[in-house]
C-alpha cells in the first residue's frame, strides 16, 4: 500500500483551499473505496524511536512529524530542508551568500540563523542518534534514508543539546544481509544530472553491510554577470574578454558528492554492533543571492571613518545603480577587491565548499530481558569554506574569504530497563569535545582597514539524563524525565593586518579570550492516557534551553563579552487519533511558551561596550535581549483509501515579544516583534493515487502544494527584508513495472514558477545593503529507478 501523511496549517483562505482538497479527497476517496475490503485500506502503523524505544507514532506522547523514506521520494525531497513544507511550524532555509553553507532552523519560532561557531544551535539535528552539531554542513542530502524524525517543542531531557526548539532526526538504512539494492539516475533542466545507488550485502552468517553512495550536478540558476561588459560606457572594466556571453559564473551551482557504508554484527546473540563512515564533498560557485535594496553611498560607522574609495574607478556610479528590477535572476557580483593607495588588492573564486568525514560506532548489548544498554560513539571532522561579496556588484565595498576548520568527539551511553508492564526507564550520560577555527580575510571598506582573523573556538559539555513512563491505570500513564547540563566555550581572537602585523584599528582585540561556562537542569513532566485502540491524548510541561555563548563580531575588546543561555518553558495538550476502520489518521497538538534571554544583536551599544571617551566605536553584540510569549496549533494527519491517498497539514504560531532587557532597549528589538523566520501560518495538502495497468503495472500522479505566510528574517521585523507569504506546487508521474523491480518518474518542481525568498540578509543600516537567495524557479527532471 501506498503511505502518506495528512498535516495542515493556513490563514483564512488558506483554511478554505485546505478544506476543499479534504472535501474532494473525501469523494474521489469513497468512490476508490468501493468493493475494497477495510483491511486493505488500512494507514500502515508508524513505527518512531523519539524515547529510546520503538514506539507507534500514534502512542507517543510528543508532537512529530515522521517522513519515511518513500515518501520523500514520491514528493521528489533530496535535500534535508525540503522536508520542511509539509511539517507544521518548521522552517530549513538554506542561507544567502554572505553565511555560506548552512541554513537558517527554526521550530516554534526557536532557532538559529547565524553560523558562526560562537552560536549554538536552536534545534538539534541528530543523524542516527549522533549530534551534529553547527548549522554549516546542515544542507544534508536525503541518502538512502528510512525516516527522517522531526520532534517539535523542546526536547529537553532526551535530546537535550541545544534542542530547545525541537530536533530533527535522520535514520539510515539498516543492513539486513537481503543481497538487494538500487540504481537510479536523474536528467533534468540546466543539465542536471543524479546519480544514486545502493546496495545491502551479506559477508557472512553474522555481518552485513550496506554501501550507499549519490553525485549531484546541475548548473546554477542566478547569473553573476560582468557588468563592464554588459555596459562598456559605464566606466567600469569588463572581467570577462571579448566575444562572450557576459557571464561570470551561475550561481545555485550543484556539485555534491556523498558516501555512505555501514558494517552491523549480529550473530543473534544478546549483542549487536553497527560501524558507519560517511563522507560528503560539497564544492560549488557560491549560493544564490540578488541585491535587493541598496542606498547610493555606503554608511561611515562613528568610530571608523570611511578609509578607502568604493569607488576605484570614480565612476559615480552608487551602489543603487546595481540593484536588478524585482524577480530576477541576477547579480553584478566580481569577487574582487581592486587595489588602492592605502589597500591591497583581493581576488577570491566565488565559490563555497564543505568537506566532511564521520564515523560511529553503535553497541546494542541486551544485558537481560528487560534491560538493554546502548553506547555510541561518534567522531566527525569538516573543513568548510565560503568567500562572500555582500554588495554583489563592482564596488569595492566589502568582501569576506573564510573556512571553518572543525573537528568533535561525542559519547553517549544509555541504559534502558522496564519494571513488568508498568513502568519503562532510561538512563544516560552525554559528553562532547568540540574545537573549530574561523579564520578569514575581510575587507570592510566603508569602514575598516583590511584584516584577516583565526579565531579558535573550543567547546565541551557533558550531561546525564533520566526518563521514566508509569502506567498508572491500563489506560493512564505518567512522564518524568531530568537533564543536567553542564558546558563551557572558549573564544580566542586574532585580529591582525593581512601582512601579520599589527592592526591600526583592531589591536586591542588581538590575543583576548572571550569565556563562556554555565550548567542548567532541564526537566519534563506528562500524562498521557489511552482512551481506546485509536484515540490517545497527552498533557505536558518540558523545558529546554539553547547554549551561551561568546560575541564573535566585536569591534572593541570591550564588545568582546560573552552571552548566556536562552530557556523556554513549554505547556502543551496533544491528541492523536484514527477514524474509519484505520483510514484516517489525525493528530493535533496545541502549545503555549515561556521564552527568555533571547539571544540577540543590538546595534546601540551601552556605554560600558564602548571605548572610553573621547575614543568611539561601531557597535557589534549579541546580548540576551528579551522574553517573549509563544502560542501556536498544529494539525497532522493521513487518509488512505485504497489506491488514493492524501495529505494535508495546519498550523497557526503567535509569537509575541512581550519585555525588552534594560541592554537591549534601543537596539534591533521591540516589545510585539516576533522571531525570524516564523510565518503566522503555514499549511501543505498533497494527493496521489495508483492506477493499476496491464500486468500490474502501476502508474501514480502525484501532487503537492505549499504555502508559508508572511515571514521577518531579522528581529527587528523590518518591512524592508521581511519574505512576502508564497504558494509552490510540485507535481510528479511514477511509472512502475510489474515487479516493481523497474520505475520511470517524471516530475516538476515549483510548477507555476513563484518567484520567492528563502533567505534575506539585512544590513541596511550598517552597510547599506538587503540581499535575498531566492528560492528555485520551475524545473524538471526525469528518473529511472531499477531495483535488484
């Protein structure tokens, strides 16, 4: 049978188109389901790991979005961040130019965009239960999964690292020592070319394996064009020679290769062992990104007046000149720095890269019948890099080089036990072992001399946590569970001129250390009550917080200060419930938090941030801003009839902040603002059906529709950079042989091309630029899948 899932979320229209769908899914439904047997048309049961133990989606106690890996092949999802659409509340946007390859990861309106190592993330992202832990490299590639887990709130006692807002989990592929496996190949617009394959092998009676491996390429989609060329008169030169197409590079490139193998040892004894490598080469021209706003003339921060001409050529040109008309698809980037007398040149490619290798080992031991210990441990190691001109044009305004080196050791051990029928525990201990380097080359030339940093940064924590569920009544059963946390982050600063010498403007900062430590006791408390096979709802209050860390951006040393954690405290009521013999599947959930410390930047600096008089200074700090009051609603479900199934999903987030701190009054935040990257709405509906042709052969369209509201992307909620709401269709035709050992598909993404926004980076005020990456335009691309 084919499986879906049914979600739902939207503002009064959208409600009403949400409706509609539901309606005539509910008639082609009734006339699909006549002369089919319920048993055939019943939702097959989702199995989840979201507590430690397998579990029923529908008797877990925690609001979660769970995609298998079919389904994110019928909705043509190869990417992590695509698997957002459909899940209430929960933005994976990948990040414009100037924050390299990362995204911005939001759930309930809690999160992080910035990915500087200084900043935690909001939302843990876990691959087969190892933390990874940075937003660079989170552009991951759906390969060859078996679900992908997204458990919203915070996930505080389990999931514990920096999950505040929620974690997204991916699972892999298990081998089963079944001697099957995959080949498909993909062929698309702008020359894409997929390539996937995946095989399950088994080396003796006791050890299996399994090798997956994908390689991505399709030209970009956002031209970087040479504007001396295109205007000759312009007085700017021309890059590119004569007898060319203007063209410096396509942006959106796609260049991605990744591996994957998985050893597991299991001799049907009480212990089992799984090894796993992983290796991704991501090396591309840099993320798309189009000027959308822009002053003539770029500010003179007080502190550090302007030092060198933007302008090398004195053309008169402002940078407005560069600014394309709304909805297009290019910028007048040149990655270069022209030399002037009191700068040196700096010519960078243009392009983005992240590199990553990883292995873990998982131990599975069943001590006795009712006690099972796990110990995983993982090391993981990236070098990623980025060089980034924000003004996306000619100028020489300013232009960043960069990598960020990183190297992190995790262990966890969990000891899982049951008392009888009543009562199910776990214990654990958490540790990790983190050092990163930012070194980079930036040039600032409305502000700063030229210089280049290598900024170490080490991270640790270590935590023990409990749970435990007792069944009370054969129907009632309560929840506690405890997290305590403890972590430090050392931020070194290196600020010197490119040469090494010394810096006319940064020396003070040159050498400081910037600590951070803190520990903190997270706890969640719940009931949860079966009313019958098909109905269970659950009542909770859960915690969690998002580490401290260190301002990573200062001007002066007295800005290079550290920052502590946020905390938020959740109440939330659940229901989850199947309808019509097992054909309709719902679940709901409706939240209320308590959110303070918000981490955020202040571009008004209090004095003691501040040099002493008469020396001045810009302003650059992050400082825990404010509390805010956090309401929202969720509905998921599935309906399956037969050969037709559809999805559809709602959610609705009020996120409202309701104090301001005394450092922060006057700065990028204001009482009624509300988080980035946090729609007010969002909904999706999705339906295909199976028709079965000669042969039992199969042919299923397919169709998916999303829309996300109105969105701000800095704190501040300026109208300026805020994501106007959108609509994408995607839709796909799927052939498949009579043993399904042979599969054709033919699919289009964003079908009625909308023109949109996944991210928007702001620095209007302090550079005079808003650049945007807009989201893919309409592609296709067709498929073939053989299975052995």
């Amino acid at each position: 049978m084919s499986q879906s899932r049914f979600t739902a979320s939207a503002a009064p229209r959208a409600v009403a188109a949400a409706i509609r769908l539901a309606v005539a899914g509910g008639v082609l439904a009734s006339v699909a389901t006549q002369g089919i047997a319920a048993e055939d048309t019943e939702l097959a049961e989702v199995v989840v790991t979201a507590q430690f133990r397998e579990q029923n989606l529908q008797q877990t106690p925690i609001a979660i979005t769970a995609v298998t890996g079919e389904m994110m092949e019928a909705r043509s999802q190869t990417s992590l961040n695509e698997i957002a659409a459909q899940a209430p509340n929960v933005t994976l946007a990948p990040q414009g130019g100037p924050y390299g390859p990362s995204m911005a990861i939001y759930l309930r309106g809690v999160g992080q965009a910035d990915f500087n190592p200084a900043f935690e993330p909001g939302v843990g992202i876990y691959i087969d239960d190892v933390y990874f832990p940075t937003l660079t490299g989170s552009i991951m590639d759906l390969l060859d999964l078996d679900r992908v887990e997204i458990l919203r709130g915070p996930q505080g006692t389990l999931a514990g690292r920096n999950s505040i807002g929620g974690a997204v989990k991916l699972y892999s592929r298990m081998p089963t020592g079944d001697d099957t496996g995959y080949v498909s190949a993909t062929y698309g617009i702008r020359h894409r070319v997929d390539l996937r394959a995946s095989g399950d092998f088994k080396l003796t009676d006791s050890l299996s394996a399994r090798l997956s491996g994908v390689t991505k390429n399709q030209d970009g989609y956002v031209k970087r064009l040479d504007y001396g060329c295109l205007y000759p008169a312009s007085g700017i030169p021309r890059t590119l020679s004569y007898n060319t197409d203007c063209v410096l590079a396509r942006e959106g490139q796609i260049n991605y290769d990744a591996l994957r193998g998985i050893l597991r040892w299991d001799n049907g004894g009480p212990a089992t062992f799984t090894l796993i490598g992983d290796y991704t080469n991501d090396d591309r021209v840099t993320t798309p990104s189009v000027l959308i706003a822009a002053k003539p003339n770029a500010p003179a921060p007080a502190g550090f007046p302007i030092t060198a001409d933007i302008d090398p050529w004195h053309t008169g040109l402002g940078l407005d000149a560069f600014v394309p008309p709304a909805g297009s698809y290019y910028n007048y980037g040149t990655y270069t720095m022209v030399a002037t007398a009191n700068r040196p040149a700096h010519v960078t490619a243009g392009r983005s890269y992240f590199r990553s290798w990883g292995t873990s080992g998982n131990l599975d031991w069943k001590l006795g019948d009712n006690l099972q210990l796990v110990s995983i441990t993982a090391y993981r190691d990236y070098k990623s890099g980025f060089q980034n001109d924000n003004d996306l044009s000619p100028l020489d305004q300013q232009i960043g080089d960069g990598t960020q080196p990183l190297h992190v050791f995790t262990q966890e051990v969990r000891l899982n036990g049951s008392l009888g029928t009543a009562l199910d525990w776990t214990l654990g201990g958490f540790y990790l072992n983190q050092r990163s380097w930012y070194p980079s080359y930036q040039d600032l030339r409305y502000s700063l001399a030229p210089f280049q940093q290598n900024d170490p940064i080490d991270a640790k924590a270590k935590a023990a946590f409990a749970q435990a569920s007792f069944k009370a009544t054969d129907r009632m059963t309560l929840i506690g569970g405890l997290r305590y946390t403890k972590e430090s982050k050392e931020y070194q600063f290196s600020r010197r001129n490119p040469d090494g010498s010394t810096h006319p403007s940064l020396s003070g900062l040159d050498g400081v250390v910037g600590p951070y430590s803190g520990d903190k006791l997270d706890w969640r408390a719940g009931l949860q009550y079966q009313w019958d096979e098909t109905l269970m709802t659950y009542a909770q209050v859960s915690t969690g917080f998002k580490g401290g860390g260190v301002n990573p951006r200062p001007f002066v040393e007295q800005q290079a200060v550290g920052f502590n954690p946020e905390t938020l405290t959740s109440y939330e009521v659940g229901a989850k419930k199947e309808f019509l013999d097992r054909r309709l599947r719902v679940n709901s959930a409706v939240f209320y938090s308590d959110y303070k410390d918000i981490q955020g930047s202040a571009t008004t600096c209090p004095a003691q941030f501040l040099p002493p008089p008469p020396a001045t200074a810009p302003c650059s700090l992050i400082l825990n801003v404010g509390t805010a009051h956090v309401k929202g609603v969720e509905l998921e479900g599935n309906y399956q009839a037969g050969s037709l199934s559809f999805d559809s999903s709602l959610s609705y987030l009020d996120f409202n902040i309701v104090k301001v701190s005394a450092l922060a009054q006057g700065g990028a935040i204001a009482v009624g603002s509300t988080a980035p990257y946090t729609p007010k709405w969002k909904w999706s509906a999705g339906a295909q059906y199976q028709w079965h042709l000669a042969g039992d052969q199969t042919l299923t369209p397919r169709i998916d529709t999303t829309y996300t509201d109105k969105q701000y992307t800095t704190t501040n909620n300026f109208e300026r950079s805020a994501i106007d709401a959108y609509q994408v269709t995607n839709a796909r035709l799927t052939w498949r042989s009579e043993e399904r050992k042979l599969e054709a598909s033919f699919e289009v993404t964003n079908l009625f091309d909308k023109y949109y926004y996944t991210t928007i980076y702001d620095v209007y005020d302090r550079a005079g630029l808003i650049s945007g990456s807009p989201g893919h335009p309409r592609e296709w691309a067709v498929t073939v899948k053989k299975s052995f």
